[in-house]
C-alpha cells in the first residue's frame, strides 16, 4: 500500500511540475485561441487575450518586470518566433506607452510587428502596427 501511495504522489508532483508553469512562472494560455487570429492575421483580436494576461500580473512588479513577463508569454505561443522589449515608456503620451517588437509565424513567414502598450495600471495592449 505504501508503494502505491508513494508512486501516486510523486506521479501528481511531476504532473504538477511538469504543466504549471514555464520561465517567470508564466503560464503559457490561451495559445490556440491567440495562434488562430495570428494565422488569420486579425493581429488586434489578440487584444482581449492580452488583456487578461496583463490584468492577472502581480501589481507588485515594476513595469520592466511585467513587459518582461509579457514577452515570456508571448514567446511560449508556437506562432510566435521571437519577441523583445523594443522600449519602455519611451512614447510620451499619457499615460506612456512602450512597444515590444513581436516576429509572428505564419504560413511558414516571419511577420514582423510592432506592439503597442499602454503602460496604464494595469498595463493595456493599445496595437499592432509594421
């Protein structure tokens, strides 16, 4: 019985290491919904899912912590190629805005754009732009 028990627990600890969280404990959500308006190229629709996953960051982190985390979440997405920090709070507007710079995949091409966020409390996508 002890044998059963202890290979039960250490099989839902792996379960939960395994599948809670990647880099920054940053979970890698709402991927498929994301990856499907990338590939449709309906970039802004990704607004809402941004959105939320800004809204759920720790009010706690700096601005530079949560546009990090913003770029580790948009890197875990399969659609996604790579992402970075292009500036922070560097467009002067109120509130300031930064801009990530975001290289998509689709249909086997790189598609490069700029991303747009306000850097309001909580932090808000504003848009995609070339």
């Amino acid at each position: 019985m002890k044998k059963a028990r202890l290979l039960l627990a250490t099989i839902v600890c792996l379960n939960i290491v395994l599948t809670a969280c990647n880099k920054d404990n940053i979970r890698c959500t709402n991927e498929s919904e994301f990856c499907g308006f990338i590939s449709s190229e309906e970039f802004d629709n990704t607004g809402p899912l941004t959105d939320t996953f800004l809204k759920r960051l720790d009010s706690n982190l700096s601005a530079q912590e949560k546009l990090e985390r913003l770029v580790n979440w948009l890197k875990c997405k399969r659609c996604v190629a790579n992402a970075e920090i292009f500036c922070n709070s560097c467009i002067e507007t109120y509130p300031a805005q930064s801009e990530l710079k975001v290289w998509f995949l689709i249909n086997g091409q790189e598609v490069e754009k700029t991303l747009d966020i306000t850097m309001s409390d909580p932090l808000r996508f504003r848009t995609y732009h070339d």
